[in-house]
C-alpha cells in the first residue's frame, strides 16, 4: 500500500524533503526538517538565495549563518533552482508568496508556478502540502489540476496533498515554527494522514482538521479576526477624537477587563504581508460565489483611509500654529510596517509620505532600520542626524514606535509632535507639544 509504504519511509527519516521558495517561511521550515534529520533541498528561482544558502549565508533575520552551516556541512541541506531533483523527492512543502494583483484580486502566479514546476515529477508515493495564505478550495480546485494536468496519478492513493498554513511571526522569538501547533488538512483522509506522519516528524503540535478546505480557512479566521479587530479601533479612534476623548486611555481602560476583550491599539494604518491582504483572498473568493464580506470590505476601508485620516490630523496640528502644511517640514519617525523591524511592504508611511508630498510639505523621515526608502515614486535616505532633524522640523509624525527610540529626547528637541502610536505615553511633556491619533 503507497501509503504505509511512505509513512514507513517518513518516520524512518529515510524520506528525502524539497521546500518550495525560501522565504521567511520555506528556509525556517527546512531547518526544522533538517532539524528533525531529514535530507532536505531546498528550491528557488533565486540563484543568488540559492548560492547564499550553499555558503551557509543566511538573509533571513529568523536563521542564523550558524545554522544553515550545520547542515549544509553535514549534508543535510542544499538548495537548488532545478527542480528535477523533485524526481528523488518524497515529501514537498509549496512555501511561496501570496501576495494581490493591482487591481485588489489575489495573485495566484507564484503558486501556479510551484504546482506546474512540480507536475512533470510527480510520483507515486509522494506528498505535497501547501503552506501559503490562500482562499478556501486553492489546494482542491487549484493546485490539484495542475499536479495532475498530464499524468494518472490519484491523489489519496498514489500521491497525497493537504494543506498546512504558516504561521510564522517573523522576529519573534517565543513561538518558532517548531513550536507553533501547525494546522493540517488532506484532500482526502489519508492524504491528511501521510501529511501529518511528516509533520509530526518534525514540528511540536500537529493539529489535523477534516479537509484542506478547513485549514485554508482557518488561516483566513485568524488574520481576518485580527484586520477586523485593528480596523475597529481605527474607527473608534476617529470617534474619540470627535468626541474629544483619549482613545487610548479607554483602550486602556478597556484593557482591564480580565476577560471577554482582547486589546488592539490605533495607528496609521496597516501594513505587511498577511494582515492587509490574507482577508482579501477570501473577500475575492466569496465574491465568485456571489457573496458580499462586508466586515472584510468594512475593514478594509476604514485600514485604508487611515494614512489620508493621519495627515488630515497633521495638518490640523500645523494649523493650530498658523503654519499651512504646504510648506511645512514634516520628519516622520518610523517607516517600517510594525515596530523593531526593517519590512516596508505595504507600510502605511509609503502613503503618508506620499499624501504629505502632494499637499506641499516638505518630507524627510528617520528610521533606524530602513537606511532608504525606493518605492515606486519614492526614493528618499534616513535622515544622518536625527538630533538635527527633530529641532528643525515644523512637526515631527512618529509613524512607527521603534523601540531603540529615545522618546524622552525626542520630546524635547521637538517643537510639535503628532503621535500615531502613543509613543510619547511615558514621556512627561507639555499637553500643547504631542498632539496624539
Ligand atoms: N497593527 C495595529 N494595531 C494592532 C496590531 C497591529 O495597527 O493592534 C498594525 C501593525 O502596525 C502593522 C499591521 O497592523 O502595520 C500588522 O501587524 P501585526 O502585528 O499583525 O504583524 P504581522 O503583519 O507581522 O502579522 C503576523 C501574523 N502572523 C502570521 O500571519 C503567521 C499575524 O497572524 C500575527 O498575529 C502577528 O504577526 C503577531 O501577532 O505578531
């Protein structure tokens, strides 16, 4: 039987692992598999990833050089761009990006690729398990017919597939992809067993669910619960500054209830690769089926218009010192999406820069982490002197609370704060200085 057949190979470490795209999930995931003692190759269309990786040189924060170079010396791990090794491969994790066209839909390349690249070397006893963030039904209604475009192969029987999100929170130290419970589910029941004997193998909590359909929601519950949760308090942001109420200190209030609340915070907007966009794939896909997310699209809007509702607030604090914005000079601290970290996708600050430049102000920005911003029609460097730049700005937009800041220095060498974080909330300060979201 195909199947015990490979779960014998697998839990006897003697089955051979590819991971597809080695990204901040895939290269993390082959160390765990090496960890456990898998071979494993990893594969890339980036022939300069793939050479960094054969030198043990890792570019992802989460793996150190030390790392890599342990298995690569032990010949545990490789990485390549030919995916006819996929021929002496038993096991193959599809990490690649999910990331949305221009016009808002999901851009479904990256996978189409993966599974088309894959197909030609599909095998009997074989399993494959998607990883990426992606609308419910991908991993039956996509990549499937595409595994199987020219062979006879059925899955369940001669090959297996299922779906596993990510989960990883790059940066973070306490949950690892080791550690993290990884949710699982087959295209049929036994495709959901062979892929939880593999990853069992090597992570800590497998957690098998019913059908690859659940787990692809699953992800989408957890990343829309939490686009949702941050939008609310975006808007209620915008209502406790109608009603003159310090938004943060009833977050904070609210905040003391031991149970039954869970605290999001206000900001300029949202940025990064899973919280904006992993809601819209299932926004799109009930669209297909004629159906209206309205929270998600609700959501989305209210995120969205929050850079345009941040330089509103800006410009309302320059007026209240008879200085127009056109004009003005604006230093906007903190350009990275989230605090501590150097990722720019989708970074509110990109629209805010933009939105400030269009009325006339005069931008510069600091950020200890993003030496330069080149983005579309945005190409500035990091202020050098940041002593400098907060005296002479007219206003200073902290836009991402880093935490290497001085806060109480950058209290006082500026003349006008606006604060999208609350960064200042420790800094003793004249109440007519920091002007908060
Ligand atoms: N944000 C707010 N208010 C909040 C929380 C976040 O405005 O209360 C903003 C951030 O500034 C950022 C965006 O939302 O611009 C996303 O922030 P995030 O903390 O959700 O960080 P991400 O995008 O790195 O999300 C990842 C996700 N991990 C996975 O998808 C595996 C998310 O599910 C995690 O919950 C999150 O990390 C985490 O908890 O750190």
């Amino acid at each position: 039987m195909v199947k015990d057949e490979l779960i014998q190979e697998i839990q006897r470490k003697h089955a051979n692992i590819a991971v597809i795209g080695l990204g901040y999930v895939g290269l993390p995931l082959a160390i765990t598999f090496a960890n456990a003692g898998f071979n494993v190759t990893g594969i890339d269309p980036n022939e300069e990833k793939v050479e960094m990786i054969n030198r043990s040189e890792s570019y992802i924060s989460d793996i150190t050089n030390a790392q890599l170079r342990k298995h690569i010396d032990a010949g545990r791990l490789r990485a390549t761009s030919d995916y006819a090794v996929l021929n002496d491969i038993d096991a193959v994790s599809i990490c690649v990006p999910t990331p949305l066209r221009k016009t808002g839909d999901p851009d479904m390349s990256f996978i189409a690729m993966a599974s088309e690249d894959i197909a030609p070397y599909l095998h009997r006893s074989m399993v494959i398990v998607l990883e990426s963030s992606t609308y419910p039904g991908t991993t039956r209604e996509f990549v499937l017919p595409k595994l199987t475009a020219h062979t006879d192969l059925q899955v369940g029987e001669d090959f297996f597939l299922a779906f596993s999100p990510e989960r990883v929170d790059p940066g973070r130290k306490d949950y690892t992809t080791y550690n993290t419970p990884k949710v699982l589910g087959g295209i049929t029941p036994d495709c959901t067993e062979v892929a939880r004997a593999w990853y069992e193998q090597a992570l800590e909590t497998v957690v098998t669910v019913s059908t690859a359909e659940v787990a692809e929601m699953a992800k989408l519950l957890e990343n829309t619960f939490r686009m949702i949760n941050i939008s609310m308090v975006n808007e209620l942001a915008q209502m406790c500054d109608r009603l003159n109420v310090d938004v943060w200190e009833v977050i904070d209030a609210a905040a003391t209830k031991p149970f039954g609340f869970m605290k999001f915070t206000p900001g300029p907007g949202l940025g990064g690769h899973c919280i904006p966009i992993d809601p819209l794939y299932l926004s799109w896909k009930m669209k297909t089926l004629n159906y209206t997310a309205r929270f998600i699209e609700l959501a989305s809007e209210i995120n969205t218009s929050m850079p345009r509702y941040v330089v509103s607030r800006i410009q309302d604090a320059l007026n209240r010192y008879k200085k127009p914005l056109n004009g003005s000079k604006v230093l906007i601290l903190g350009v990275a999406y989230k605090p501590n970290i150097n990722d720019m996708r989708e970074s509110p600050a990109l629209d805010i820069i933009h939105l400030l430049q269009e009325k006339g102000a005069i931008v510069t920005y600091h950020d200890p982490y993003v030496p330069e911003i080149d983005h579309e029609n945005i190409h500035m460097s990091s202020e050098k002197d940041l002593h400098a730049s907060l005296e002479d700005a007219d206003l200073v937009a902290i836009i991402t609370d880093h935490q290497k800041y001085d806060y109480n220095m950058i209290g006082e060498k500026s003349s006008l704060i606006f604060d999208a974080r609350n960064a200042m909330k420790d800094v003793p300060k004249s109440s007519l200085k920091v002007i908060k979201l």
